[in-house]
C-alpha cells in the first residue's frame, strides 16, 4: 500500500482489516471520527500508538496531555501543521508496512 491507495480507503466505511490500530486509529481520524481514532490507541504502549496519541490530543487542544504522550513516545512535541504531522504518521507506518 502506499500513500494514495490509503487515502483512497477512506471512501470505505471502516479501515482496512490489516491495518494496524495505530494506522486504523489515523484512518477514523482523516473521517472526522476523533473519539474512535483515540479510542483506537487509548490503551495501547507501543512507540507508534503513543505517537498517534499524542498527535489526537494536540489535534483536541490539550497541549499538556499531547506532551505527556510525545514524551513516552520518545519524540519532541511538534510545531508543524498537524496535517503536515497526520501525513508523516501515515507514511512512516505505511512504509515500514510490518502488518
């Protein structure tokens, strides 16, 4: 899969079986469902779940919580647009593709 094909799924009505929660979690949230895509990583530890975390709650306006989960997830808080953020999430999981 690549970039286009992903944001072609998103005329589906749910993700892609395969893709993975965090991925899943960046799907809901390119549909406008915020509460599904948190609640898609909310319990998850993984380095790439805790980024998409931390992504969703500077996405709502809580900086302080977005911090909190961008320091778990080993990363600086990020300044740029988020859709430049939302991109780069998806290709890195995209391009390691270990699903």
């Amino acid at each position: 899969m690549n970039f286009e094909e992903f944001r072609n799924s998103l005329k589906e009505k749910g993700p892609p079986a395969e893709f993975p929660a965090p991925l899943a979690a960046l799907w809901w949230d390119a549909k406008g469902d915020w509460a599904h895509a948190h609640g898609s990583v909310d319990e998850l530890d993984t380095k790439e779940a805790m980024a998409v975390h931390a992504y969703l709650h500077r996405k709502e306006g809580d900086a302080f919580n977005a911090n909190y989960w961008y320091q778990r997830a080993g990363r600086k808080f990020h300044r740029n647009a988020l859709q430049d953020e939302w991109r780069a999430l998806v290709e890195a999981m995209i391009e390691r593709q270990s699903w």
